[in-house]
C-alpha cells in the first residue's frame, strides 16, 4: 500500500502536499472474508455526531479515539463513512477521505488497512467531517451529519465509533454562499475560515481534549443487504467499488499580474515569500496555465486580523455573465469565481487547505492587511480525480491531432471524480447523456470500467416508481429528461459491447423493461410518441424554434427526434435481451421498433428535400433528427448517403453542438463518408485558437457557460474508433471490427485497451496501396475491412497488404 503524506505539516513545501494514491488495495484475504459478514448484519459500530447541533445544518467537526496496541497486526481493516464528507486520520496521516458520492439507500463505505500507519503503544484515530448542509453540491445527498468507523478484526473492535469518542465542532468554518450572474452553480459554497477559531494539532496523539465532549449516538450501521429482523434507519451501507482519488502535487507556474506589492523571485513556481505592507490592499493572479480541480494550499505568516481572498476561475471575463473571449488573454478583463476567505491569527506558517476541490485555471489571492504585515510563504495546488490511467496511444506526426487527443483526456479527467460530472466547476452532476460518451472515453482510453458500472448502478438506482430514470443522479434535486433514460439503455449497450460482465448487464434488465414500459403509455397506435412530458433535453442549439434545449413539437404534439431516439431505444434494448435476456421481450422490440421506423417514414420523410423533418409539418429540419434516421436504419442505404452529403453541405440544417457530434460523426462514417472526419473537427480548432485547454460546454466558444464539458471529447473515442477504425463486434468485444478512414493520412498507428489486452494498429498508405499491421489480444478474433474487402484476422499478429 503507498503511503500517505500527513495532511497539516510544516513549510516545508513537498510535506505540506496531500498525497492520496490509490489506496482502494485489498488488505487481506481475511479482510475480505470479514467484509463479507459485515455486507449481511448490522454493525456494532454506531453512527455518531457532536451533540445538540442542527443535523442536517452547516458544520465542520472533529472526532477522536486514542488505543492501545502491544504488536502490530499484519493487517488492521476497517470500515469507514461518514455524512456528507469526511478525512480519517491515524497518528497524524491521512488514511482516507469519502465517502464517494451516493443515496441514502446506497450509502458507500471504504474498506481501509491501517496495518500501515500503526505503531506499537498508543495510537490515535481523528476524523475530521463536514456538512455543507442547505449550501452543499447539488451532487451530494444527506440523511444527516455522522460518522461511523466499523472494525473489522477483534483488535480493529476497539475503534467502534461509540459515545466513547470525543467530539467537538470547529467554529472557525462559516459558508460562503456562491452567486454567479446569470447561471446555473451548484458546487458548493465558498468557505470563510477565521484561523483565530481554528483548534491546532487536534489531530495529535498528546492533544489536550479534556474539554471535548462524548459523541452522540445516533443509529447502528445498517448494511443494504441485510439478513435478520428489524427496520433499519438512515443510511443503508454498501461497499464502494472505486478507488480512492488520486492526489498529485501541482505547482502554478505563473504570475500575470500584481498590483499593490513588488513580487520577486520565482513565486509562485517555487516557494517565495511575498510580504504584504501593513494596511495594504494588494492582488496577485496567478495562472495554472491550464485548467484542473485541485485542492488549493495557502501558506503564510503574521498579519493578524489580515483578510485573504482566495478566487478561483475557468477563464477571466470581458463582460460579464459569459463573454471570455482569448483565454490566454488578460489584459482589461474581470475575474469572478468562486471563492474562499481566510482571516490571520498572526502566527507563523498558517495553512490553509480547501475542504473540497476547487476548478481553475486562473487563481486571484487579494489580501487586505490591519496594522502589520502578512506574509505569503507559498501557494500551490494538488490535483484530484478518479485515478484513470491512459493506456491508448496515438502515433501520428500530427501535432494538431495529439492536442486535441491531449486536451480531450484532460476534459474526461476534470470531469471524472466519484462520479462522472457534466462539469466540475459549475455542476458536478452525472447527467446520463453526457455520461453516455464519458463511459466511452474510459473504454477506449484506460480500459478501466470502475467508473462505469458505478454509474450504471447509481442511475439504476434512481428509477422513479413510473419507470425512468432520472436525467442525473445523485442529485437531491431530482430532474426528469425523459430521452435521457434512452441514453441510459445505450450505455449498458456499450457496456455489453465493450465490457466482459455479462451477469452485470443481466441484472439490469428488470429495469430497462419498466424504461420501455414507461414509453408505451404516450405511444399512438401507430407507435408515435406524443406529449412525452417532462423535459425533453435533446442539444443546445440557437436557432428558431429550439428553446432550452428542446425542438418545438409539431401541432399534432409528435416529434421525429424523439420519435428516432425511441427507435434507438428499441434497438439498444431487443439486443441487450437476445444476447442475455429473453427472447421473447427481444422480438418485441425489434417489431416496435420496425413500427415506429415505419411511421416515421410516413410522418416525416419529405421526398423532394430528400430529408427527414423534425415535425409532421415538415418546416423544420435538423442534423440531430437526420443523424439518427441513418444511425436507427430508418433510412435506406442509398439515402443515408444522400442525407449525410446534405448533413455537411445544408446550412439552413439546425446545427449539433459540440455534444451531438457524436451522434453527427456516427451517420456520416455508416453512410460512408468517414474519411472526411478529420475535416469535421472545426469546433475543436476553434477552442483551441480561442486558448481553452478543456472542451466547452456549447459551440458559442466565447459565451460557452462552462469551459470543461467532457460530452464534448468525443474524439478521444473517434481518433480511434473511426480513424483507427477499432471498434467490437460482438458482446464482450470477443470480436473486433477494423475499419480505418484515414482520409488524406499516409502513416498512423495506434493502440488501445481491450477487456484481453492491447489492440494495436499501424497504416502506411502510399498511393492505393495499404500495409496494415495489426496485432490483437488472445481469445480475439476480427475482420479487417478496406474499400469493400473483407480479411479475417486471428488473435496475435496480422500483416497485410493490399
């Protein structure tokens, strides 16, 4: 197990970072087994809080627990939660922070060895946990404030959270509630920590805490799957399944600008005091040069009664609420962010560390001193997010195409912690259509399916009692977008494609069946939907008749948008059920769907446009309904070429947004147009030439609200997928399907995950001739396919020529 660096140490600058590698290791066979018997009866360990606060309000607190060890175990397992937030400490280290996000009817806790941090004679265990209460992330669902500790082993025992340990509530900490102009935010808010309140070394084995008080004791802890007898009450406790975070030391390279003290040296690369006169107002900007979430970490000394304003950004503004324009620029622009608010006890080497991660690319500190100076000693970053590991390659001489594949991986990474998030700094929700492409991205590029199936699991969990699923989950404000649960029945398709478990995609059939079940009840005879309620999210799109986000419906209450979208569903679902459901569900939806697709030929097809209309109308159109009539088969071959010429050639088309590309680049690569993909990246160039280094939310680069939104790295999957040409061919990707667009390319190779190992591709073309040396994974067989010819491939090494 890798260690973990203590969490408040002295200035030194590589000992102050929060490292938290990959903790999520097993600890023991025997810890295994004991976790077993922990999934199936209620815990001795209770649920506890600081006594006579608001359960559910505001508040940071501190447990601890001191014990006595004569040998130290050859593993130490325990179980550990808390609500909503927490930080486990052992003799000063710190061990874990969690829980990863859920519902209170799938409460995570983290199984975690402490064998490690152990050491013979006393010992003392320290929790630090926090409750955002009515400010907390939209994400992050609650019961109440608590916190529980379970051993796993006799001697682990000990350490049952009870009324024995000792409590308090850290006053130093007020919210900061967070209002941007004309936005959604729901991150969280700021925090104003007043270091004068702040209680020192509570986390030390000889802290004084004889004016602590007992903890309460609110409920035992109740697994979700219990056996015996009794209600249980609160959270219901499952064993996460991710990782733990990874935590990585990010320095910030950059001064733009300060104003108000002369700043020398190398601040704020390198550690560099900065002293701010007495009665001074002076602002530094900093720029990480790229953006990342990151627990921000201020050092500084003196200065009592000084005030720090920590300010965090994607980009600065040229006017407010979005136009940002260049973001590498900064002259003459605004920075408004979220922010946090330190006051000075006027001692040395202060610290302070964010709570929860803060998203930036541009980080402001504006310190306003009393009457004495205060002195800056360092500020720096640790990055954090789910520990992908990249394990696709690219090898093109291409450097456009390896800045895109760059900048795409770290949009994934940004929006990718406990959960997926549409994006870090502004939501941080799971919303099914963006998670969609994101579980593709982790496929295709780590092969590592943790994160998926989570997902999977969360959004099954959400299902209301009519059948669909919520749009995002968790989320204790529940939204219902009722094509969103379409998207949701696509990914276990993905998963059943490019994934290896079947039994995982079994279990959720039961609840793909209420999905479709619930579409039913707005079908016509003709299998039409109408009047579908609920927020019916297709793109964002700014033409005529599209608002928030939706195409208008035609008189007759029908769309063809959502008409396709249904028919995708029935696709999806008849081949999630022949291949490991039933039969007979999979035959009925292959008629519904045949059905459907005819009624949309009827409805909407207008044969001298040559296109299919987004109402019975035929006044609108748009690449989003066209898209998926060649994706669903609704239309012929002969016309699914004829539509995705006009797909690129019709202005007067309601455009796809940097999101629905993905569906876009789909139809026209099966209507055979896939070697012009490298010609359809325009948006991409775009952000590029306007300085992003994250993917934007919507198309408007300049006015995009979020400048990270992983729906948009779609290419992270084509480069491969489509260019490459690497995609399954059957469940389980026991098949491979291998067929390059390379367009005007003339040597390019690559390589990717598989559930056996690695793909690897490489093409050399000169004039019509191809070399093509492909290697695949054992227990893999393929077809490789090249202008209409088909050549088998075995697992191992192919060469051909043709």
């Amino acid at each position: 197990m890798k260690n973990i660096e203590k969490y408040y140490r002295s200035r030194n600058f590589v000992q102050l970072t929060v490292v938290l590698i990959n903790l999520f290791l097993s600890v023991s066979t025997n810890a295994q087994i004991v976790d077993e018997i922990y999934l199936q009866k209620k815990w001795k360990a209770k649920w506890i809080s600081v006594p006579d606060i608001n359960p559910s309000g505001y508040g940071v607190y501190l447990f601890r627990k001191n014990f006595d060890l004569e040998n130290i175990p050859e593993t130490f397992p325990v179980y550990v939660s808390g609500d909503n937030r927490y930080m486990l400490f052992v003799n000063q280290k710190l061990v874990s922070m969690g829980p990863a996000r859920g519902d209170v009817s799938h409460w995570n806790y983290k199984q975690v060895d402490l064998a490690p941090f152990l050491q013979s004679g006393k010992n003392i265990v320290a929790a630090k946990v926090w409750n955002e209460g009515e400010f907390r992330p939209e994400a992050n669902m609650t019961f109440q404030t608590g916190f529980i500790l379970q051993g796993g082993i006799r001697e682990a025992r000990a350490l049952n959270t009870d009324k024995s340990w000792q409590c308090i509530q850290d006053t130093s900490y007020t919210p900061i509630e967070i209002n941007l102009p004309s936005t959604s935010y729901r991150a969280g808010p700021g925090e104003l920590v007043d270091m004068n309140k702040q209680i020192h070394a509570w986390s030390e084995l000889d802290f004084e805490d004889s004016s602590w008080v007992n903890a309460n004791e609110i409920t035992k802890g109740y697994p979700k799957d219990m056996i015996g007898y009794g209600s249980a009450y609160g959270w219901l406790l499952i064993p996460s399944k991710l990782p733990q975070m990874e935590m990585k030391l990010q320095r910030i390279p950059k001064l733009v600008k300060a104003e108000g003290v002369k700043v020398l040296g190398s601040f704020p690369a390198k550690p560099s005091s900065i002293t701010i006169p007495a009665k001074t107002t002076a602002t530094l900007l900093l720029d990480q040069t790229f953006l990342t979430n990151a627990y921000p970490t201020l050092i500084f000394s003196e200065g009592k009664h000084a005030e720090i304003i920590l300010e965090y950004a994607e980009a600065l503004f040229e006017s407010l609420p979005f136009e940002k324009g260049n973001r590498d620029e900064v002259e003459g622009k605004i920075m408004k962010g979220r922010y946090d608010c330190i006051i000075s006890n006027g001692t040395k080497d202060q610290q302070f560390t964010s709570l929860s991660w803060r998203t930036f690319r541009y980080l402001q500190i504006k310190v306003t001193t009393g009457t004495s100076p205060l002195v800056i000693n360092d500020i720096y970053g640790n990055f954090t997010g789910y520990p992908f590991e990249l394990k696709a390659k690219l090898e093109t001489d291409r450097p456009d195409l390896q800045k895109i594949m760059e900048i795409g991986w770290r949009t994934a990474r940004l929006c990718a912690t406990e959960t997926y998030m549409d994006c870090p700094y502004y939501e941080q929700l799971q919303y099914v259509g963006d998670t969609r492409i994101q579980g593709l991205i982790s496929l295709y590029n780590t092969g590592d399916d943790r994160l998926l199936r989570n997902a999977i699991n969360i959004l099954d969990y959400s299902r209301v009692p009519e059948g669909l699923t919520l749009a995002r989950y968790p989320a204790n404000n529940p939204m219902i977008i009722s094509p969103f649960s379409i998207w949701y029945i696509a990914m276990l398709h993905d998963y059943m494609m490019y994934g290896n478990d079947e039994n995982f995609i079994k279990d959720k059939l039961a609840g793909v069946r209420q999905v479709m079940a619930y579409y039913e009840k707005y079908q016509q005879p003709d299998g039409s939907l109408k009047n579908l309620p609920g927020w019916i999210f297709t793109d964002w799109v700014k033409v005529p008749d599209w608002f928030m986000g939706c195409r208008s419906y035609g008189e007759d209450g029908n769309s063809a948008l959502i008409d396709l979208q249904l028919v995708y569903a029935y696709q999806c679902a008849a081949d999630l059920e022949e291949e490991v459901g039933m039969a007979a569900f999979s035959e009925l939806y292959r008629e519904k769907a045949e059905l459907l697709k005819h009624t949309i030929r009827s409805k909407y097809w207008d044969s001298s446009k040559k296109l299919f209309a987004d109402r019975s109308e035929k006044d609108l159109f748009s690449q989003h309904t066209n898209s998926l009539a060649i994706i669903t088969g609704t239309a012929s071959k002969e016309e699914s070429r004829l539509i995705a010429e006009q797909l690129l050639a019709d202005s007067t088309l309601a455009p796809a947004s940097i999101y629905f590309k993905f569906y876009l680049h789909q139809a026209l690569t099966k209507a055979g147009l896939g070697d012009g993909y490298l010609n359809w990246l325009d948006t991409w160039r775009e952000n590029m030439d306007m300085g992003l280094t994250t993917w934007g939310e919507t198309s408007e680069v300049n006015e995009t609200r979020s400048d990270c939104h992983a729906w948009g790295a779609s290419p992270n999957i084509e480069f491969f997928r489509t260019v490459l040409g690497i995609d399954s061919d059957a469940p389980g990707f026991t098949k491979v399907k291998i067929e390059p667009h390379l367009g005007k390319l003339t040597e390019i190779g690559g390589e990717m995950p598989h559930p056996y190992g690695i793909i690897k591709v490489n093409y050399s073309l000169l004039k019509n001739s191809l070399k093509a040396d492909i290697v695949l994974p054992s227990n893999t067989s393929g077809r490789f396919i090249w202008k209409g010819k088909e050549i088998l491939l075995n697992e191992g090494e192919n060469h051909l020529k043709l």
